[in-house]
C-alpha cells in the first residue's frame, strides 16, 4: 500500500460524501438521482441547485427552498473580488493556463484570511470553526466571479460580464462566463453539484484536508487543493476525451449517468453525444478483454466535454476550472468541520524501501 498510491487504505475522515465503488458517490448519503428528487431547483422538476448541495454538505440535511434561496442571496452579498486580485492574475501571460491563473487568484484572494487575523489576536481553538466557515463562504462565494473573469481574459478579449442579482449560484457562473441559455443554467447547476465533492481521498479533497491540518486558513488550502487538481491524472483530466476507468469506482459512475441522462432529455441528436454513446457500447467489452483494467466503464469525465461543448463552452483547457469551481464546495465543508472537530495536524509515518524488505524478510 505505501509504495501503490495507499489505494485503499483508510486514513482520514471525510464528512460530506462517501464513494462506495459500485454505488458512485452519496452526499451525506443521498445519492446522485436521490439529491435529484429531494434538493431544491430553480423550477420544479428542474437540476439541484448547488446551494442546496452545500447546505446538505455542511449540516448534513435537506434544505427547503425558502432556505436555499436565503443561501443564494447570502452568497451573492460575499462575491465581490477585489481589485488586486485582478491585477494578480493580470500579472500573468494570458497564455498561462487557466488553472495557474485560478490558483494565483485564490491565493491573492488569501489577503482577505479571516482565519489568518483572528489567529494572530491570538482566538481559542474552541472558536476556530467560525473564522474559518467565514472564509469558506467568502471563498465559495468568488469562486466563480474569478474563474469567469479568467475564462473572459482568456477566450473573449477580457470583456467581463458582471454577476446578476436575480439568479442563483450555478446560473450566475453560467451567465458570467457568457451563456445565458435556459438549458445551459439548467447545465450549469447540475454540473457544479455533481462535481463538489468524491469524499476525502482523492487528490485535491485530500491535498486541502492535509494543508488545513497545519492550520493554514481556506484560501491556502483550497489553492494547494487547486494545484493537484491541475494534474493530467485529476482534474486536468477532463480537458481530454477518454474518461474510462476510476481509483476507486468499479461501476459506471453516476456522474456519468445523469450526464447521460441529460444529454438524453435536452440534446438527443447532438452528434458528439452520438459518438460517447457508441463508445459506451464499444469500449467496456474491449477494455475488459484486455484482461488486465479494473474498471472499464466510463467516469464523469467521459461526459462533461460534449454537453459543454454542446452550449459553446468548447475551450477544453478551461474545463478544469469548473471543476474547481464545484470542488470548492465540498472541499470548505470538510474544512469547517475539520476546525469544528479539533482535528489534529496530519502527520503520518513513512518507511524507506530498505524497512520495508526488513519488514518483509521478518514476516517471512
Ligand atoms: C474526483 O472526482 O475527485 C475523481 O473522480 C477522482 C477520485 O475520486 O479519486
């Protein structure tokens, strides 16, 4: 397990999602269709709101409308930037990827710590949680406002589009980056849902849990977390077609499925949705004959692409991004409850390869 990636070895605790390998993931142990039915939409029998995600995430139940609607707002009042953060990320090439220039953002978001100024005034650790759940919602809250910025400065000549009062979290992000279709809000929603959160094992959940366990506020964290999931092995992975197989999933993921789903009620005819269609007929049998995959079905990733795609969102380098910006989501919810349990500063054991075939000669 040490010299595998740890791959199935319990380490930590995780709150917010557990991932069975055959079920795919459950948020506080809803899962995917179930959070469909049970989560508040913007119109009855609509995509969750991600709001009401983060509501289950954090208190572990459902919220009503009424109150998602006053977390929307909520949200809305924190997601001013400030101005240098700009200027960071302007400091950049336009060239550079939009992952790096997401990453500088948050960082220089950090300023801004909560958490940082009531440490220094020296709060009890009793109180951490509070500091830190405002720099969560702070950060969860301009997530968004940067990463469209990023994706404007990039791909449409820096000409911005400012946040609108009237709409909620996923539809905002969706009207900042320029799409403003219906089914593209609808998109939007449940592409920030289902992406918020793969319990605490995988790399960018694990990164921020192990950076927070320094003390490091939210915005430090979040950022290490951001740069784990700009790996071609994690997040960088969506900017890619194939999207086949998983660390821990030995099923189709149900990320997968209600894309599918999806593309099914709004885009039947598209023929990029044709085509991943055909390749989960064809490639699982292929795949499984090689004798040697674990999981030939298809992962979240093998989705997302083409429904973006299909609404104009083509510039695959930035996919990355929205992951992130959904990520942010679960990842602060562990966050506060990481300070809220008084959980200690990660610091596990490690061996040399030498202690190791010490171990083994021993055990034989
Ligand atoms: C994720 O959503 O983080 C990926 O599916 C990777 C993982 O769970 O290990």
């Amino acid at each position: 397990m040490v010299i595998g990636g740890m791959r199935g070895m319990t380490g930590l605790l995780w709150e917010p999602s557990l991932l069975d390998p055959d079920e795919g993931i459950r948020f506080r142990g809803l899962s995917i269709p179930e959070c469909q039915k049970v989560l508040p939409a913007a119109k009855p029998g609509g995509e969750p709101l991600p709001e009401g995600l983060l509501w289950l995430l954090l208190t572990g139940k459902v919220p009503s409308k009424e109150q998602v609607d006053v977390l929307s707002k909520e949200l809305r009042s924190r997601a001013t930037v400030p101005e240098h953060v700009y200027k960071a990320i302007s400091a950049l090439p336009v060239t550079a990827h939009p992952m790096t220039q997401f990453a500088t953002g948050v960082m220089a978001l950090q300023v801004q710590s909560e958490f940082q100024k009531a440490y220094e005034k020296g709060i009890s650790k009793s109180k951490y949680w509070e500091p830190t759940y405002e720099d969560s919602l702070n950060l969860i809250a301009q997530v968004p406002v940067l990463a469209s910025y990023i994706y404007r400065r990039v791909y449409k000549d820096g000409q911005v589009i400012p946040m609108d009062d009237s709409l909620d979290y996923g539809a905002n992000f969706s009207h900042m980056l320029g799409f403003d279709s219906p089914k593209m809000l609808e998109l939007m929603r449940l592409y920030v849902t289902i992406h918020t959160d793969h319990e605490g094992g995988n790399v960018s959940a694990h990164t921020a849990h192990l950076v927070a366990s320094a003390l490091s506020d939210p915005y430090l964290s979040f950022a290490a977390a951001l740069n784990g999931l700009a790996g071609p092995l994690h997040g960088l992975a969506n900017q890619v077609v194939p999207g086949f197989g998983h660390g821990v999933l030995r099923k189709t993921d149900p990320r997968y499925m209600c894309q599918r789903e999806f593309a099914l009620k709004h885009l039947p005819d598209d023929p990029l949705f044709q085509l991943v269609s055909k390749l989960y007929q064809v490639v699982p049998p292929i795949l499984t004959e090689l004798g040697k995959v674990k999981n030939p079905w298809p992962n979240v990733d093998a989705h997302s692409g083409v429904l973006l795609n299909h609404f104009g969102l083509t510039e695959a380098r930035y996919f990355t991004v929205l992951f992130g910006v959904s990520r942010s989501i679960g990842i602060c919810s562990q966050l506060i409850w990481d300070r809220a349990l008084g959980l200690p500063l990660e610091r596990p054991k490690s061996v040399t390869m030498e202690s190791l075939e010490n171990y083994c000669k021993k055990a034989a």
